[in-house]
C-alpha cells in the first residue's frame, strides 16, 4: 500500500482519491502514528497541513520513517517537514502563495517529472518557504516565489514538491502523483471493490470468530453496505437493529421493514423509540448537544436489545472517511467541523468493540462496492443521509409538529426532483425547517407559519460541493406543492450556498 500520513491538509482526501482511481491500496493515518503498525508499505505521502514546521508544537511524523529506505514524497508541509529533518531552513514568507502558479520544471528526467513540461501550472497553497536546501539535496523546479519549488535526494528516495499535484487545477498533478506510485514505487493496479470485499471478509471472519456483532441498520447506502459486507463474512452472528427515533423520512420503517425483512429475517430488529428520541432532545437547540445525544441515545437502544442476545460482543457501524476527516482533531488544530454521530456522539464507557468495514471510503466507493454485492439500486442510490436524521434539518427545538411538517415538505421535494428525472444527477435534495415563522396570507386570512428551505448540491464525496441551479419552473412547482399540500408552512425558500463557505448540512 501507499501510506499517507495526515497532518490536517483539507486536501489529504484528494490525494487518497487520486491513488484509489488508479486502483492502488493507500491508507490515509494521523501524521504522528507510529510507523511500526503498519505493513507492506511501498511509499509514504507526508501531507499540507494549517501548521508551519519551525513551530515548536508543530505535528512531526515518527522519526523512524527517515529510516525505512523506502520513497518519500512530501507535499508543501511535508516537504518542508524532510528540509527540517535534512538540515534546511523555513521561514515564513513574505508573499503567500495561494492559487495558480507556473512552475519551471528544471530536471524533466527525474522521475518525479517525467512527461512533463518545461513549465506546468500547478496549484499553489502557503504561507511558508524553503528558503535554504537540505544537505544532498537538489532543485528539481522552481517558480517566481517559490526558488525551491520540488527538491529532491534520488540516493534516499527522498522527493517534496511546495505545490499540491493532489487539486484538479494542477494541470499535470495526476502525472506526477502517478510517477511517484508507479515509477518510483513501483505499486502495482491490484486494489479493486472486489478485492477490498476479500479482504474485508477475511478481517472480519478473524477478529469476530464466533461472536456476534450488532449492527445499527439505517437503510441508508453506508449502513446497508457494511451490513450486507459483514452478512457475507459471519451469516446469522450479525444482528441487525433498526431504531425507529422518529427522525427518519416519510414512510421509512416501513422501506426497512420490506427490503431488509427479506435478507436478516428474524435477525432484523426493529426497535420503536420515537417517544424516547423525542424527550430526550426536547429543549435542546444546540445542534453539536443534539447529535451527541442522538449517539448516546442510540447507545443506550443497542446497551438495552444487546442484552436480550448473547454473546455480543461487536458494534457494525456504517462510519466513511468524510465523516473522520470533517471530525477529526488533530494535535494542534483547530476545531473539527463538526462531530458525527457514528465519530463523535458515542460515550467513552461504550460496552462494544467497534468494527467499521468501511470508514476509509468515499462514498462513490461504497456505491462500486454495493453494485459488486447487489444491493437493489433502490438503496445504492439514494442520497446521503445524515446519521442523526432530520433532527439537524430541524433547526432549533426538534418537536413532533415539526418533524411531520418537514416529512411532508422534503418528501414534496424528493418527488419533484425524481419527476424532473434529477435525482441520480445531483448529489443531495432535500428540505429543513426553520426556527422561525413568517406572516403570509392564504384564502385572504393572515398567516404566521413556518419557513421550509430547499437544498439541493452536486459533490463528489461531501467534502466539497456546489449548490445546483434549478430551473425556475422547478421550483416554482415544489415551493407551490409545499405551501399548498403542508399544513403549517407559508413560505419556501431556495439555499444557493457553496460548501465551502458552507457545509451541506445546515446543522
């Protein structure tokens, strides 16, 4: 595998993507690990980071790695991490550098470089420079702020580029990653969704052996996948329970009840907690206090079915890498962007181990590996689904009022956008509720309801995403469905936000 190592880079996600589509096995880790953990490793990729290396609390990989003798290639951060390590200097500099710039590629016979052009425009993103080159080391590119640009040490296969070939806008970055797993690390194309299902199952069948294994079913793609990953592994040991809090979409338990009825049998558990979900948030409008006790609750169903079974002694949960990456708490950072509740919500006396088959993939992954395990495209396609449900799309104070206006308004939603024939071409449609009411009139009677937003954005892999621009007559239709059809709402309005500034959640 290519090892990349974590040091808070908000492209780190982007470089594992660009390894993965070239169907190499890359494992994304803290930067600090220890390195020792880790097996078969053909290449290291040190990442950026928010941080500057001549900090004294700067996050530093393990030193052992200088010593594994196998390639290294570290981008902005991490090549500045190997010129601390090798004797260079950084400093801040004077002019930061973010967004295009032309780099003057001086050695296109290194391999690092090879097909490239003399010059090559590459995605720039820092505020430090190398402004004295490691001992042994040599200038393999420039640009106009950046003298030291790509350096390399070939005898300690040693590489570090300021630029980020990971971000699309880099022209050539592909080729340059692609160079360094293949030519210089020489890392072979055999990771594909078939052979990560193997070695799943292999995993699994060795660290559960005979227990038994819990599963938090929610019917959506992530859950469903590493139900169905782990049903293939141990049969009858999984348990599957689905809570029903009361914060699902319309008409959900049902759904649940008809698909995956037919696969877990009597192992499917269905558990009514709508009461209990409700109470427990009730006067709560925190949403970070939400989620955690959306996970705490959701520990105390499982804590309270587990003990009706015996022999459970594992947690299955549907964790993917946006949900790590965007709670993450890196030594010296600041503040994850938010907690999650399969990452963040669950208590530190949890009685289960937790296994999580999936939580390196991106959520296109899950889907290529759910298509290889033939899961009904009813459940592969759908759109993400926050774990803590409709309680963040509820803003402030979840009530039962609310929750049934929001069902009926995203459910008016999800049926416009199929009927436009647009629901597998964006990523996310969906309805929240606001905390507050607006004066309307209706049947020339004044109004005080409720507001409903639309969100509707395109992404890749929820790290980055674009609000989608409906046509008006689309709109129109599902604001005049919504006011019309729900009771307690008089007024619809549109969220034209980019994540970032935004997230794709309002809460």
């Amino acid at each position: 595998m290519i090892l990349i190592l974590d040091f808070g880079s908000q492209y780190t996600q982007l470089i594992a993507r660009r390894i993965r589509e070239e169907k190499v096995y890359c494992e994304v880790q803290p930067g600090d690990s220890f390195i020792n953990k880790y097996k078969n490793i053909k290449g290291i990729i040190l990442s950026g980071s928010y941080d500057s290396v001549y900090l004294n609390n700067a996050i530093m990989p393990d030193t052992k790695i200088w010593n594994l003798g196998i390639p290294i290639l570290g981008i902005c951060y991490g090549m500045q991490l190997i010129a601390r390590q090798f004797n260079g200097k950084v400093v801040p500099s004077k002019h930061r550098e973010f967004g295009l710039a032309i780099v003057d590629i001086l050695d296109k016979e290194n391999e690092l470089f090879l097909g490239l052009n003399n010059k090559e425009t590459l995605w720039m993103s820092h505020g430090d420079k190398l402004v004295k080159i490691p001992d042994n080391f040599s200038i393999i590119a420039k640009s106009k702020n950046s003298p030291y640009a790509a350096i390399t040490n070939i005898k300690k296969l040693l590489y570090g580029v300021q630029f980020h070939p990971e971000v699309k806008h880099s022209v050539n970055g592909k080729l340059i990653i692609n160079n360094f797993i293949f030519k210089i690390c020489k890392a072979k194309r055999d990771w594909t969704m078939k052979s990560y299902i193997t070695e799943e199952i292999k995993k699994i069948k060795k660290i559960v052996n005979s227990k038994k294994v819990l599963c938090a079913l929610s019917g959506g793609v992530d859950s469903s996948v590493a139900a169905i990953i782990m049903y293939k592994a141990i049969k009858n040991q999984l348990i599957c329970v689905y809570v029903d809090h009361g914060l699902q979409r319309l008409g959900e338990t049902d759904r649940i009840k008809n698909i995956f009825g037919n696969i877990f049998k009597e192992n499917l558990i269905i558990v009514n907690a709508k009461k209990l979900f409700l109470h427990k948030l009730k006067g709560i409008t925190d949403p970070e206090q939400k989620r955690k006790i959306i996970g705490r609750t959701f520990i105390d169903v499982f804590n309270a079915e587990a003990k009706k079974i015996e022999n459970i002694e594992f947690l299955l949960q549907g964790t993917i890498y946006p949900d790590i990456i965007e709670s993450m708490h890196l030594k010296g950072s600041s503040s994850p962007i938010k907690s999650h509740h399969n990452v963040g919500g669950l208590p530190k006396d949890i009685c289960f181990k937790l296994i999580e088959p999936i939580k390196f993939l991106f959520k296109d992954e899950i889907r290529a590996i759910g298509k290889e395990l033939n899961i009904p495209l009813e459940i592969l396609n759908r759109h993400p689904f926050p774990g803590p449900g409709l309680a963040i799309r509820v803003l402030g104070e979840v009530t039962e009022e609310k929750l049934n206006i929001l069902k009926e308004a995203d459910n008016i939603v999800t049926e416009e956008i199929r009927k436009a024939k647009l629901y597998e071409k964006v990523w996310q449609a969906f309805a929240i509720i606001l905390p507050i009411k607006t004066v309307g009139i209706m049947g020339d009677v004044r109004t005080y309801e409720y507001v409903i937003v639309i969100r509707v954005v395109n992404s890749e892999d929820a790290m980055t995403a674009n609000w989608v621009k409906l046509s008006h007559e689309l709109l129109e239709k599902m604001s005049s469905r919504i006011t019309n059809e729900v009771k307690g709402v008089n007024r619809v309005v549109y969220d034209i936000s980019n994540k970032p500034p935004s997230t794709i959640e309002w809460e």
